[in-house]
C-alpha cells in the first residue's frame, strides 16, 4: 500500500506539521504497513521528524516518481486551495492532483480550506480539479458553500474537523518552563498589512497585560520564518517573551496548553487553544478564523488591525471569565476531536475494505 501526501509539509509551519502529524497517527493506526511518501519543501527534515519517506515538493521528476504506482494521493488539510499568499498556489497544488489523475491514482482531498478564490483561473482549477477527486473531506461550512457555488454539486462531500483537533500534548522543556509560571497570554500573531505599523502598540498592551492584570507574556512564532522577527521586536519592547516553536506539533500543543489564554491570529495556535481547553481571543486576518470561532463558541473575535488599547480591553474581559470561557468552549471539542479521528478514515476509504482491512492493490499497466 502506497500513499503520497501533498501538502505545505517541510516550510517550517506549526499548523500544517499538525495535519501532517495527526494523518500519519491515524494512517499507522489503520494502516500499519502502509509506505508514506511526503511531497515535503524540507525532505530530510520530515524524515527525520516522521520517519516517512520524502521528496522535494517542488521537484517535478520527483513527483512523478512517487506518484507512479501509489495507491492513493492525499491533498491536504489546511489552506491549500486558494489564491491570497500567492498566484501560483492553486496552480501548483491541482496541478499536482492532475498528474496524480493522469498516472490513475486516486484522489483524496483531507480536511481543506477552499478560498478565498479572486481570480477566474483560480477558481476554474479548483472546480476542476474537486470534480474529478475520489473523495472531498472540507474543515468548515464557508468552505462547502464555495464549492457549491463554484459549481460542484457532489452529495458525498462531507465536513469534517481540523486533523489537528486529534493530536495528543506532547511534553517539552519549554511547556514546564511556562507552566512554573503565575499565569500567562500567549501571542500567536503574524505579519499582515494593516496599513500601519502595530508593533508599539502590541507592545504596550502586552505591556498592560503584565502590569494590570499580573499576567506573564509570551509571544509565540508559530511559523519561526515569518513569524520571529514580529515576536522578538514586540516581547523586546514589552519585556515579554519570544518563543520560536522548533518543535513537533504534539510538544507545540503542550506548550499551548501551559497558558492561561490566547491571543490568536494563527489558526492553529486557536485549534490548539481549543484542543488543550484555553480561552482564546481571536483575531480575524482570513474567513477561516471566523469559521473556527464559530465551531468551538470563541466570543472573543476581532479584525486584523484592531487598536492596541481595544485589544488590551477584550483580553482583560476574557482574562476576569476565563475559568467559564474554558467550560464553556469544552461542551464543543470533545465532538470536533472525534470528527477530526473520522476524518482521517475518511481519507483513507479508497483503500480501505469493508470492516478497515485495505483493499487489494490494483495492477496497473
């Protein structure tokens, strides 16, 4: 049994590490002999990390090789189908379920995100390329109403929870140094254009934080390439301090979990916040933020831009309930954590007999 997973796998991105991680925990559950091959932007990385082969993601010849034979493509979870972080994405990614299609291998798209899509083009590929995959597995309902409106009309597409709502917390020094600590907010932001500069005025929230509410304050980088810089200028200028998650996905969630509440832009710093029963205060840079918020009863939700001092107000009302938001936001997980298991049997079905014993491999000529 051969499986070929396509993903951003390999870039040094926390969140998308955890789909890859919950997919190869359920795939070795389901599938123990199964052979798993990641198009990854950092082969021996993954490797090592996983134990899985890997081939450059980018390196055609190398696609096609892996692809050649396999049993099974896996397309996703996360953000791949869409067209904000760059013009070639939604090329790059159909046109890898293209050739997986022409070499006659089934397709499996896991637990995605679709849009936003502002581009004809964009949003041909995706249509084309979703009609035609054995298997359509989508993480929210904004996302099963765009392929509704992109016109693809398919009864078996199914909604499904984030993979990394299956992950287990992982021990690391880094979680028992926050957990010795009287209380904390975590910071996972991200760079985005809001037109102005924020960092000062993060900054002297964080600032706040520490000195008005007694709280200690760390600013997490979820992705250490992007996110690093951000999270060294605002904890230098606040006295906080600045975390790069070089680590596996399960000790990242442990680390989550040692807070007392999150201030979320990254997704899955939020998926995590659920997942380990923290509060969170969400901030809105894409449609799939809101679309989490909704599904785990996050009421604190505000737009990517939002002024320091608002910021600093809607953590210190989330900061005096966080013992209710905590009870509150776990009546919904314990649902998604097991939608995010069925998920990856999902994926797994056109390879799987009846009962879970995989299928016989087909001959291919």
């Amino acid at each position: 049994m051969r499986i070929v997973v396509s993903g951003y796998h390999g870039m040094g991105n926390t969140g998308d590490e955890a789909v890859l991680e919950a997919f190869l925990q359920g795939t070795r559950r389901l599938l123990p002999d199964a052979s798993v091959t990641v198009l990854s932007g950092d082969p021996e990385a993954t490797t090592r990390a996983y134990g899985v082969h890997a081939v450059p993601r980018t390196h055609l010849p190398s696609i096609v090789r892996a692809l050649r034979g396999a049993d099974l493509l896996v397309s996703g979870g996360g953000s791949l189908l869409q067209d904000v972080t760059g013009r070639l994405t939604v090329p790059y990614y159909t046109g890898v379920m293209g050739i997986a299609r022409a070499l006659r291998v089934p397709v499996a798209v896991y637990a995605q995100g679709l849009g936003p899509l502002n581009t004809g083009f964009a949003r041909f590929l995706v249509k084309t390329a979703l009609k035609g995959a054995k298997v359509v597995s989508l993480r929210d309902a904004e996302s099963v109403e765009l392929l509704r409106e992109l016109g693809v009309v398919r009864p078996d597409v199914s909604l499904v929870a984030d993979p990394a709502f299956a992950l287990a917390p992982k021990d690391s020094p880094v979680a028992r140094r926050i957990e010795t600590l009287e209380g904390v907010v975590m910071f996972a932001l991200r760079p985005w254009d809001v037109g102005r500069d924020i960092t000062d005025e993060y900054a002297q929230c964080a600032r706040r934080i520490r000195v008005e509410l007694g709280a200690e304050v760390v600013f997490a980088a979820f992705q250490p390439s992007a996110d690093l810089a951000l999270a060294d200028a605002m904890a230098g200028r606040s006295g906080a301090t600045a975390v790069p998650f070089v680590m596996t996905p399960g000790q990242a969630l442990g680390v989550v979990g040692a807070a007392q509440l999150v201030v979320g832009m990254r997704l899955h710093s939020l998926i995590f916040a659920a997942s380990a029963g923290v509060p969170a205060v969400a901030i809105e840079y894409d449609p799939k933020v809101r679309a989490l918020c909704e599904r785990v009863g996050t009421r604190h939700l505000l737009p990517a831009g939002v002024s320091g001092d608002v910021l600093y107000e809607t953590i210190a009302r989330a900061w005096s309930v966080r013992e209710r938001l905590r009870a509150e936001q776990a009546l919904s997980v314990d649902e998604l954590r097991e939608g995010a298991r069925a998920a990856t049997e999902q994926v797994l079905s056109p390879v799987m007999g009846r009962g879970g014993a995989p299928r016989g491999r087909k001959r291919r000529q």
